[in-house]
C-alpha cells in the first residue's frame, strides 16, 4: 500500500513470488520502506499485466488469413439473439467461410448471416445471404422482453434498443396506446410489458411479421395487446388513443390517420429521416400542416436523434401533443 501511495509501484508489471520471496516490479528506489524487511534487486523483467482482449482481438487472432484482409474484418455487427449478421467487404469473399466460423465461435451464434444490400421495400425486409448454419429463427431478449423472428425475413434493428425502452418507460399506466406500425411488437411489447397500459392496439399490414408479433404475444403472457392485420388506416380505430407511435421511416401519408387516432388530446411520436441541416425544423412542420389540415393543432414538439441513418442524415422522432 505505502509503495503505491508513494506512486513507487509499476502497475504495468504483475507482482511475483520467486524463490520464496515477494517481488514487486517498482519505477523507482529512492525510498525507505517504513518498518518492512525488504531490498531492492535488480531481477529480470516483470511479466506485463495484459488487459482483457476484445471479442474482435480474439476473433482476429482466430484467423489465419493475409494481413490486407485481415484489416477489412467487420469491428461491428448485430447479434441477434443467437444468429449473426455480418457486413463483409469485397476482400473477404473468398474467406467467408472461415471469418463466419471464428465469429460464431466467440459470439456465441449458432447461424451467420452476411448483409447483401441492407433493408428494402415497403415491408423493410432485410436483404441477407446465409454463410454458416441452417436456423435462422431466434428468440431475442432485450429489457426483459422476449422477440421472436425469422432474421431472414424480419428486420431487427439494435441501434433502435434506447428508442423502445424510452417507450416503455414513458407511457403511463392506464393509456390506450395504438401502434400504426408494430412489426413483431419493436414497441408495442416493451409498453405492455413494461407500463401497464390499459390497452395496446398494434396494427401491421406485413402477414409475417403479423405472425411472429402474435407468437411474441403468447411468448411474453401479455393480455393488453390487441393485435390488427390490415393498413393501420383501415384497422387502427379512431378518436380513442392517449398515445400513437408511428415507428416507420416514411409515415408521411399515414399522419392524417394518426390525427384522427388520437382522442380529444394525446400524444404522438412521429418517425422520420431528414439532413442534419433540417433536423430542427422540417418533421415539427410537416405534423403541424398535417395536424391543421385535420382540424388539430400540435404543442409542446420536440425532435430528438435516434441513429444515424445515412451520411447526414438522421433518424429522428418528433414527441408531441396534438389537440
């Protein structure tokens, strides 16, 4: 303690015993010890104290591949519950076999899948090639709250995880809450999970998807969601929300529906993608023109940044109230 109070200790060596006695690897020797038999020697090297290696350190030295490609491994990718998705450069292919290997092997993933061109179309359906495995259905926990979905055919995105736990802890206990894009549940089921609403009527068009939200309904014993098949501005009941989510990138055309979901007064969390330099100003203007056209007003907007979408531009979500 006193050698490294006085900062004497190198805290990079590891403390040994050798022959029977205590050696403690010091920077320096300009110092009596304080009623403690003790000299300093001069004695090899001490052996360095190696810090924790990362999963990708680990995976790296799994490898046996050129060096150049070896620089273009994947530092980040999505685990989601037990199936892997990786984006791979052009440098790789011919060693994907053995990179989705070594990255199964420390992730923990039973199926790695390989990014091809991202999520497209009006479902957001993931674009993904199969690398290793045969399983691509998982069970994914987040927040105490179980998803269940085909990776392969289902989005899921990690880099939404503090948008739906916001959720879940900001809607109240008693709201009647409707969803006008639930996918599997990405919100309806930490809020039900999670706030105690009153009821949560989730709305998706997409039968996939509807099907594994209904599975995911059973998975977590809930009773408060309604799930509804069809258009949300079919199926999503009118003049009854205290709070609506609109989780969709390109909801635009659906903001009059979602006007006439909520009651006399609610609260309406509209998604939307837009540079950086219109972040502050374009999404609170197309629900305020939005909101005039249905006979509405907006109050009380606030744009927060979700992620990072595309160069410059943001994933955002508008909180506000409309009346």
């Amino acid at each position: 303690m006193f050698l490294r109070e006085i900062g004497a200790v190198d805290r990079t060596r590891r403390i040994v015993e050798r022959e029977g006695a205590v050696m403690i690897p010091l920077l320096r020797d300009d110092f009596e010890l304080p009623g403690i038999e003790g000299e300093t020697v001069e004695t090899p090297s001490f052996p360095l104290i190696k810090e924790r290696e990362t999963p990708f350190e680990i995976i790296a030295s799994k490898l046996d591949i050129p060096a150049p490609a070896k620089e273009k491994l994947p530092r980040r990718w999505e685990l989601i519950g037990d199936v892997l998705v990786l984006k791979l450069d052009p440098l790789l292919s011919e060693y994907k076999q053995a990179i989705a290997e070594a990255y199964a092997s420390v992730l923990g993933a039973k199926s790695v899948l390989e990014d091809v061109r991202g999520i497209g179309g009006e479902f957001r359906e993931p674009d993904l090639r199969l690398i290793l495995g045969e399983e691509t259905t998982t069970v994914h926990k987040e927040n105490s709250v179980l998803f269940k979905l085909d990776v392969m055919r289902i989005m899921f995105s990690s880099g939404n995880i503090h948008e739906r736990m916001r959720m879940a802890r900001i809607c109240r206990p008693g709201e009647t809450v409707v969803d006008m894009f639930a996918g599997i549940g990405y919100f309806s089921l930490p809020i039900a999970v999670h706030s105690k609403p009153r009821k949560v009527y989730a709305c998706e068009i997409n039968q996939v998807a509807f099907g594994y939200l209904e599975e995911n309904i059973r998975v977590n014993r809930i009773d408060s969601i309604e799930p509804l098949l069809g258009d949300c501005r079919e199926v999503a009941p009118e003049g009854i929300a205290d709070r609506v989510i609109m989780g969709y990138l390109w909801g635009k055309k659906y903001l009059g529906k979602a006007m006439r979901v909520v009651g006399e007064k609610g609260l309406l969390h509209y998604h939307d993608a837009c540079h950086k330099d219109e972040m502050a100003e374009r999404p609170i203007r197309i629900l305020k023109e939005e909101a005039l056209e249905e006979g509405r007003r907006v109050e009380n907007a606030v744009v927060r940044r979700i992620k990072s979408y595309s160069p410059n531009v943001y994933h955002v979500v508008v909180d506000a109230e409309i009346r």
